[in-house]
C-alpha cells in the first residue's frame, strides 16, 4: 500500500472531529425543529451524537429524536426505550412511534421503509417540526447506486439520494451523514465510549441491500468502492437537475390549462428529444393525476418508456392526424384531439381498469 493509501485510510477511520460539524449540519441552519430518526444501530446512534454536540453550538434548532417500533421482532419495544434513555443522556427528548396492524408477507423491507416514513412524518407534524434527519451514510449511498444500476433505472435512479429531499410543503428530508464512511461513525461511536444496538437483518442475505454490500466488498479492491460510486450519484445528480430545469422550461411554453384539464402542445412536444417528452408527460401526469392515488416515487420508468413510445408513433405526421388514440396511465386520460394536441384529464372512477390500452 503506498503512503497516500494509507494516509486515506487512517483519515477514513478516525472520528470525526468538532471543527467538521458545522459542515455536515450546515442543512440544519435553516431549520426551526428537526427530527432525528434514531433506530439505535451505530449509524443513528452516531447521528444523534453529532448532532447533540452540534446542537449544543446552535441551541436556536431545537432537535427530537424520533424511534419507530416496527414491531417485527419481540426485542424492538425495548430497543426503543434504550434509544429515549440514551437521548435523554444526551439532553434530547424522544418521541417512540410504533407501527401498528397486519404486516405484509412480501415486499416487507419496502413497506416497514414506508411505515417508518409516515410515522417518522406523523412525529414531525406533531411537534412542529420543518425537517427530519436520517443517518444515511456514504455507504448506504453505493449500495443504493449499485441497486439502481442492477434494477436499470435512468440517470434520475443513479443520482441515488440527495443531501437535501422535499417531502412536502414545510418539511424536508435531511441526510447530513451522506459524506461519512460507516466506519468513521462507529469509531467515533467508539471514542465517546458509546454502545450501539445489533438488527440481525443487517446480516440477513435474503435482503438485496445486505447481498449487495458483500458485492461492495468485492468490489472496492478493485476501484470501485463507496466513494468512487458516490462520485458517480453526484455527478448523476447534476445532470438529472439539468434536465429537469430544461424540463420545466419546455412545460411552461407546452402545458396550458391546469390540474383539471391540462392541454400539451403536440407538434411542441413531438420535437422535443425523447427523455425530455418523457419528462414533461411525467411531470403533466403527477400534476392532473388523484393525489391520493399517485405514488411518493412518481411513475414506473418502464410504463412511462411505453405510454412514450406510443405516442411518439401517434405524433408522427405519417399516423394521420384526427386519427383517435387514447392511453392511460398514473389515475390520468391520456389523447390527441383532432388538432394533434395531448389532453391530459382525471381517469374517472368508473372507467379504471376498464380501458383496453391501460399502461
């Protein structure tokens, strides 16, 4: 190993230090009230140490801690009383969410992620709070691109997560730890002579996100390690704003009408390049669509490549125009009307699932 490897290295697995705080939180700034959801692992654990020394330089952010009992293990009620007995230690109160009702045989990694959200946005609603933190890691972040690379997304799926999330009007998502290695955080976990809670489904290999970590072990000794696949979300991340900003350029001259009825220019829309059109249809979609109906996660790339595909075909000239196409897709109508224009209308109630062409 040459000396700079090694220099990388021992940076990579000392503590973090006090003069790096106001850089991680510098996202906490401009918030009145954060929630930080804490499940006990040495991740969280470690989020809610930082943040308390950081807290301790910026009292005028009030901070919570949140933990949320999914109650799939007999252990997990006490796991979150351990959790409020160390926040306490720490000057911060707890609030402990329990995720109640039946739980789903599959999907169930997906749906407790889900649960945890809503209660973790439940929690912040109740007290106030603008923002919630998680612990997300520099880690967590690789694991995440390797699975968006596996699964095919586009180059939205490989910006993988921001520093940064709206969730809704009033509170955002934080994820300050984005930056640090899981390593740095259990040896800073270690000089403050802090303990930290085992999930044994950390290391259960039926998990994606558990295989995919041994991939990373891999992996790394080959250059293609968390923070080379990081480099690679944020870069993702920046083209994936720049075509959104071309996106909502081209909507605004585009769309007419509003979220009742809205009006999509054909020709205007058949010259735009193909990820752009696809854009401006998710875009007019998610904002006609039943809210209540739609997902956090916006459309399905594959049925949204499909509804593209099909109407770029009935967009061409060669097609004849006045010719009737109609499609569905998200809760919403999808057709041309004679003039070669896309309206976009709420799917009645009565007509889902009815129509032939359902994407």
């Amino acid at each position: 190993m040459t000396r700079g490897a090694v220099q990388r290295e021992a940076t990579l697995s000392t503590p973090i230090a006090p003069n790096e705080l106001p850089a991680l939180f510098a996202d906490f700034h401009d918030r009145t009230h954060v929630v930080l959801a804490v499940s006990g692992g040495a991740d969280s654990t470690a989020l809610m140490l930082l943040a308390a020394r950081w807290h301790a330089q910026n009292p005028q952010t009030r901070l919570t801690v949140a933990s949320i009992d999914h109650a799939l293990r007999p252990e997990s009620a006490e796991e979150c009383r351990i959790v409020s007995a160390r926040a306490a230690d720490l000057g911060l109160p707890c609030i402990i969410k329990r995720w109640e009702g039946d739980k789903p045989a599959a999907r169930l990694q997906e749906a407790a992620r889900s649960a945890r959200y809503a209660l973790l946005a439940e929690a912040a609603a109740e007290i106030g709070a603008d923002a919630i933190a998680t612990a997300h890691t520099l880690d967590d972040q690789a694991e995440t691109v390797l699975m968006r690379l596996l699964h095919g997304s586009a180059i939205d799926g490989l910006a993988a997560m921001r520093p940064l999330t709206p969730l809704r009007p009033g509170l955002g998502l934080l994820r300050p730890l984005l930056g640090a290695t899981r390593v740095r955080l259990v040896t800073t976990l270690q000089a403050a002579g802090m303990t930290w809670l085992e999930d044994p489904s950390n290391r259960n290999a039926r998990f994606e996100r558990v295989r995919l970590r041994a991939l990373l072990d891999q992996l790394a000794p080959l250059g293609l390690d968390p923070a080379r696949l990081a480099l690679l979300a944020r870069r993702a991340a920046r083209s994936s704003d720049a075509l959104e900003a071309i996106t909502a350029e081209r909507f605004e001259i585009l769309a007419h009408g509003d979220q009742d009825r809205l009006r999509l220019d054909g020709p205007g829309l058949a010259a735009c390049p193909a990820d752009i059109r696809l854009r401006i249809l998710e875009r007019a979609i998610l904002l006609v669509q039943d809210k209540s109906r739609g997902s956090a996660y916006g459309l399905r790339l594959d049925r949204l490549e499909a509804l593209g595909a099909a109407l770029e075909q009935a967009l061409d000239p060669g097609h004849g125009r006045g010719k009737s196409w109609q499609r569905s897709l998200g809760g919403t109508l999808l057709r041309l009307d004679r003039s070669g224009n896309l309206q976009v209308t709420r799917e009645p109630e009565r007509r889902r699932g009815a129509i032939k062409n359902k994407m």
